[in-house]
C-alpha cells in the first residue's frame, strides 16, 4: 500500500477530491482522503529531491537550514 510512484499517488488523491465535489464529507469518505494522504505522504518520503544551486544571494523565507 505505502510507497511506490508520487505521481500516481497524487493522481489518484486528486481524482477522489474532485470526484467527491462541493458536499459534505462521510467519515467512509474521510477515511478513504486520509488513506490517500498516507500514500502521497509516503510516496513523498520515498522520492529524492535534488538541490540546485542558485545563483546570487537568497535571502528570507527562501533559506532552509538543515539541523
């Protein structure tokens, strides 16, 4: 269940949001979302991100510090 391809992970999360339109959410349903979540989170988790260089200064929110 967990892992695998963020790509199909997002597709299937959006999919269900925008099959579930402008009603009121069941708890069947939330617990269908957060299931989907789980497997974006983890799909998420699994993919490397690569990081850039950037060229001047960065300044602001832009800076994240690794602790």
């Amino acid at each position: 269940m967990y892992g695998g391809s963020i790509d199909q992970a997002n597709a299937a999360l959006r999919a269900y949001v925008q099959e579930h339109g402008d009603r009121p959410w069941t708890a069947e349903e939330l617990a269908e979302l957060a299931r989907l979540r789980a497997r974006w989170t983890a799909a998420a988790r699994g993919t490397r991100v690569g990081i850039r260089p950037v060229s001047g200064p960065v300044m602001g929110a832009a800076v994240v510090t690794a602790a």
